[in-house]
C-alpha cells in the first residue's frame, strides 16, 4: 500500500572504512573483528517501521577497492538514498568520501537521500577527521552526517532510520 516504501540504498566508501560492517550491524546485529573486503558488491534487504509506514531497503554494499570502481554506477543508478562511509582514523579515506559525493552530485539521482557516516567513532584516540570538520563539508553538501559506530552500534539504526524519515513519499 501507499505506506509501503521500497528503497534502493547504496554504500560507497574507501576499501575498509567498515561498509560491510554497518549493513551486517544493521541487517544481523553482528559485527566481525576480521570482516573480509568485499568483492564487486553484496546485497541485502531490511525492513524498517517510521512512524505509520515501513520502508524496505534493498541495500547494495558495493566493494571500496579501486579496480571494482567501474562498477559503482550500476549499483548508486536510481538509488533512493547513498551512504558514504569513512574512517575517522583515515585522512585518505575521508578525502575518498568526498570523491564520492562529486561523483553521485554530477552522476546520481538528483533527489537521492545522501547520508555521511564517520565510522569507527570507538577509535577516538586514533581520530584524525574531527567531527567539525566533517560537520561543515556535510552541511555545505546537503548531506546528513552521523558518526557511527559498526563495533559498538552506535548510531548505526539511527543512521538508516533517520534515512528512511527523509525519503520521498509516493
Ligand atoms: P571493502 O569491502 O574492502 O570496501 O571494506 P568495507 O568498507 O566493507 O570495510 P569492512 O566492513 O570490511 O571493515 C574493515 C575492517 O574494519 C574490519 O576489520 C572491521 O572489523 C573493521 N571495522 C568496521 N567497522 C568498525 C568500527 O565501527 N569500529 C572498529 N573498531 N572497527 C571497525
Ligand atoms: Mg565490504
């Protein structure tokens, strides 16, 4: 019925920023210490109830290494929301976020629900993007930031969650 939603969502991200982790946190409730990379992509589907209706997201988590990049269009091609994941330990995989958020601004669906998520927040001794920092290219971007946590969850149900309220209804 009307208050039910499908949504393609993709996750794109630097090669170990913790994608896969997010999707077997929110998905499984799990989470693997030695989680392996991702090859071309995995799928995965999840309902979630928002206030009266229930979104059913058909998540691709798409693999971060630079030879499947070609692949990313197919995957992020009339997707309703995109996750761009980083480390907060990372510099390098906070600059190749920002990459992805060009790529889906000149490339992607134009009414995409576009969510920033700093993953790894647990590792705040060996933070090196500070949340201000991200905070401010989120906002100038149009993106919703969280930092998120796939070991311990934090913010992780919320991130979707709050993904699932921003995504047009019919
Ligand atoms: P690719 O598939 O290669 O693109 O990587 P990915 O982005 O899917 O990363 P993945 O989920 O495989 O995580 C990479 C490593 O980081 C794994 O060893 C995870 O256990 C670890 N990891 C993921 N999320 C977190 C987190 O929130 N905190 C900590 N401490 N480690 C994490
Ligand atoms: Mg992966």
């Amino acid at each position: 019925g009307q208050n039910n939603l499908n949504a393609k969502l993709v996750l794109l991200g630097d090669m170990g920023a913790g994608k896969s982790s997010l999707v077997l946190r929110f998905v499984k409730g799990q989470f693997l210490e030695f989680q392996e990379s991702t090859i071309g992509a995995a799928f995965f589907s999840q309902t979630l109830a928002v206030n009266d209706a229930t979104v059913k997201f058909e998540i691709w988590d798409t693999a971060g290494q630079e030879r499947y990049h070609s692949l990313a269009p197919m995957y992020y091609r009339g997707a309703a929301a995109a996750i761009i994941v980083y480390d907060i330990t990372s510099i390098d995989s906070f600059a190749r976020a920002k990459k992805w958020v060009l790529e889906l601004q000149k490339q992607g669906n134009p009414n995409m629900v576009m969510a920033f998520a700093g993953n790894k927040a647990d590792l705040e001794d060996k933070k090196k993007v500070t949340v201000e920092e991200a905070r401010a290219y989120a906002e100038e971007n149009g993106l919703f930031f969280m930092e998120t946590s796939a070991k311990t969850s934090i913010n992780v149900n919320d991130l979707f969650y709050e993904i699932a309220k921003r995504l047009p209804r019919a």
